[in-house]
C-alpha cells in the first residue's frame, strides 16, 4: 500500500480512538517527514510494506546528525514510527514490524524548569495586564496547564463549591482542583471588577476585545514581563512546575499531586521532585 493510503487510514484510527488534535497533527507531520525522506533515498513512492529496519535507522541517524534533533525527540518520532506499523500489521497491510526491537536513545533528563517562588509574588504581581495576571496566579496555586486555564467557562469555576472543573483535559480527562485559599479573593475580584466587562459570556479568561485568552498571548506577555524585570524567560508551563514543586517542597505527598496534575502515571510526577544540595545535606544529617 502506498504510504498516502496508509496514513489516512491510520489518522482514522486515531481520531476514531479520540487521540487529541495535536497527537493526530504530530503524527501526521512524523510520517510525512518520513516518506518525504523514504523518497528521497529511493528516488520513488513508499510503499509501507518495503520499508527496511535499515531504512528506518537511517531515517533516525539523519534526525540527529542533519536535521540536529535531540534525543528526546528522535525517541518520539520512532515511538510514532512504531506505532504506525503495530496499526499496519492489525490490519494485515504489513507482516512485520521494523521499528519494533529499535532501542529509543537514552540520555539524561534535565528537571523541569521552574521559578522559585519568593521571585513569583513580584513577578506576577508585575503584570500590567489583568487578565493575564488573573490567570497567571491560577496557573500557579491549581497546576492547571495552560490550554485548560484558558478554556475554562464561568460554570466551570465553581465560587460556591470552592473548586476549579477541568473538563476534557489532556488525555480527555475531567478532574477538580480546590481553589487555595490565596487564590479564591483574587479570582473574585477578577470576576467582579473585570471580567463583568468582558464581551464574551462562555470563557472565564476573556478579554474585551477578543472574548478569550490565547496560550501564545498569554506567554507573550509573561516573556515581555521577564525581560523587564531582568529574569530569564518564564513561561506559562514554568508556573504548573512551579506549583508541582512548591508542594513537593512542603512535603505534600506525590499521589496527590499527581491527581492534581491530572497525571496518568506517578512516573511522570516524579519530575518535580527537585532536590537541592541544601535538601540532600539535611537529608544526610538527619542519620
């Protein structure tokens, strides 16, 4: 089957499986880089069922040597590669899976970014923009990523129950996250005195002329923000590592932040347990 075929099929697949839009984009744009590669070396069309281990390999060392990819990456890309094949060999298009037995790079993962939070108060409290600031704090005290703060309506934050409803999360999750007690006043002033004069009546987050907050805007300013105040760029994925690590750092136990997170794994959580040498010393004296 020619590979066109195969990837509309396999887009199928994933939207029939209720992949995310951006997990189905990601995929799509991998096996087109890849057939545009195949074809290349070739000189002719992919046909799924001639791809080679070899060429898939070949593939993977030009991500990392022309195109400059890191490791990181790379290992999604041939995760993605797989996955493709495990799909062409259910439907019986292929006999074998050639990306199967590949080993994904290993490398040294860096903890995740995240600000101190004696720098967040006068970092957040320096943003001019009310809207922005509003959220800013709610990404900080929930740990909500940034597409689910933005799109969250009135009825979603709930004043009266005292708590914040993602619905459709990542992975098409719900979950409830309490509204802390530092962050309940400043979201009720910013429904009082602003966002009553907003155009739009669905999204909590919205601005007077567009009726919405937008992921790129909002980092836009918190980048405009930084450099202001002499930081290093801060970002709105920053201030939900922000959050993970300031409960770690109370002591608050990781199964909890893991549902709080939205988290599917405590593997994943994990990345936010950040350690310092002053951590580690008091850890040793401990004995």
């Amino acid at each position: 089957m020619i590979a066109h075929e195969a990837v509309l099929l396999f887009t199928d697949h994933l939207l029939t499986a209720e992949r995310s839009q951006k997990t189905v984009i990601g995929y799509q744009s991998d096996l087109r880089n890849f057939e545009r590669f195949y074809e290349r070396k070739y000189n002719g069309p992919w046909y799924v069922e001639d791809t080679t281990r070899e060429d898939v390999e070949e593939y993977i060392a030009f991500l990392k040597h022309d195109r400059g990819l890191g490791p990181a990456t790379r290992n999604r890309i041939l995760f993605g590669i797989r996955s493709f094949f495990r799909f062409l060999i259910q439907k019986e298009i292929c006999s074998v899976n050639v990306a199967d037995h590949m080993e994904p790079v290993r490398y040294a993962k860096r903890e995740r970014m995240h600000v101190p939070e004696d720098n967040l108060e006068p970092f957040i409290a320096h943003i001019s923009h009310p809207v922005i600031q509003a959220a800013a704090y709610t990404l900080f005290y929930t740990g909500l990523r940034i597409s689910e703060c933005v799109n969250l309506t009135m009825q979603n934050v709930d004043f009266a129950s005292n708590c914040i409803r993602v619905i459709n999360g990542k992975g098409k999750k719900n979950r409830t996250v309490p509204i802390a007690d530092k962050l309940f006043p400043i979201l009720d002033t910013y429904r009082e005195t602003y966002r009553s004069h907003a155009t739009a009546k669905e999204r909590f987050f919205a601005t007077e002329t567009t009726g919405r907050l937008s992921p790129s805007y909002f980092n836009h300013v918190l980048f405009r923000t930084s450099q202001s105040l002499g930081m290093e760029k801060v970002t709105a994925h920053m201030l939900r590592h922000s959050f993970a690590t300031s409960l770690v750092q109370r002591g608050v136990n990781v199964v909890q932040i893991q549902k709080l997170l939205g988290h599917s794994s405590l593997t994943v959580t994990s990345v936010y347990t950040h350690a310092t040498l002053d951590d580690l010393s008091q850890a040793v004296n401990r004995l």
